[in-house]
C-alpha cells in the first residue's frame, strides 16, 4: 500500500491551534460586547435623570417658581399630575418605575421640605449596578449636579476640588473597577 504525498486534511496540531485562535477571539467579542452593553445601560440612566431632571424643573415653572407640592402629595405624584412624568411609568410615592425594568430597577425624587429652597434629589436604585457603571454616571452628571450619595451614606458636595472619584472611590480610580457597587447613587439639584 502506497501513502500517497498529496492527501489534504489538516493534522491534529493544525485543528488545536485553529480552535485555541477561535477560543481566544470569542473571549475578545464577549468582553467588547459586554463593556457595550455596561455603556448601554449608563447612557440610558442618564438620559432618564436629564428627563426626571427636566420635569422637575417644568414642574417648577408649573408650580410658580415653587418645587414644594401640595400637602399629602409626593413631588413624583405632582409632576405626574401635571402629565410631566409619562402615565405609563408608575408613581409610588417618591418612587418612579419606567414600563420596562432594565439595568435601573426605579428612580426616586425627592425634595427638600424647606420652602424657598430649589434642592431635589433623584436617585437610582440599581442592584447590579457595577463600581465603574456608578461612577461613570456620576461623571456625566457632575456639570449639573451639587452633590451626591452613595449608599444611603454621607452625602458628599461636588466642586471645590470635589469630585464623583474623590466622593464615591476616595480618588482611587483601582477601586472605581471591583464588580458590584451594593448600593444605590442620590443626586442632589439646585
């Protein structure tokens, strides 16, 4: 029997290396598309506090230069009153849950009781939110925000060398990158 010289196929080696390149390409694609859907959802948070942010200032200018609501009633609960918080989200008290549930579980918005003063806050409650997810938010948010907290903790200012790594992550940007974030972000407007 004669081996002829000219057979075609790949060997063994040929296959494991192919499969080893595949292997490592695949674990590349799946770390891009999970750092695009972890930026996904940021933008998608931010973009729901501008719109919480602008209602209430609509509210506002509603209200005649005043964000206190009525007695009895929750900020949230006005401005939905006032057809600024769109029927289709649902209002319980303070808190407000878009139709479809993604990465932010609910907002919440809040005032502060004094009268003649324009402070609100609006947070997010997101389980699964990750440490660089949290501060990449507040980074988009630091031009219009004062404040922030984290945690249900010590609130923190914003400016005056203050900023959302020094505030959240103590200005270790090491720390800005361990997983979950446990907790939930406040952001303080005037």
């Amino acid at each position: 029997m004669t081996v002829r010289e000219d057979a075609s196929g790949f060997t063994l080696m040929e296959i494991i290396v192919a499969m080893i390149i595949v292997g490592i390409l695949s674990a590349g694609g799946l770390m891009v598309y999970n750092g695009l859907i972890g930026s996904s959802n940021v933008t998608a948070a931010v973009q729901s506090i501008s719109k919480l942010e602008s209602a209430v200032n609509s509210y506002v200018q509603v209200n005649g230069g005043s964000i206190i609501p009525p007695a009895g009633i929750t900020l949230p609960h006005a401005m939905q009153d006032n057809n600024l918080i769109p029927a289709s989200w649902t209002v319980n008290a303070s808190d407000v849950t878009p139709p479809n549930k993604g990465f932010v579980q609910s907002y919440y918005i809040a005032t502060n009781a004094s009268p003649g003063r324009y402070d609100y806050v609006i947070g997010i409650v997101a389980p699964q939110m990750t440490n660089a997810q949290a501060l990449n938010i507040c980074d988009s948010l630091e031009n219009s925000i004062s404040g922030v907290n984290a945690n249900e903790g010590t609130g923190f200012n914003i400016g005056s060398g203050r900023t959302c790594l020094s505030n959240l992550f103590g200005g270790n940007a090491a720390n800005a990158n361990n997983s979950i974030f446990h907790g939930n972000l406040t952001f303080t407007f005037n």
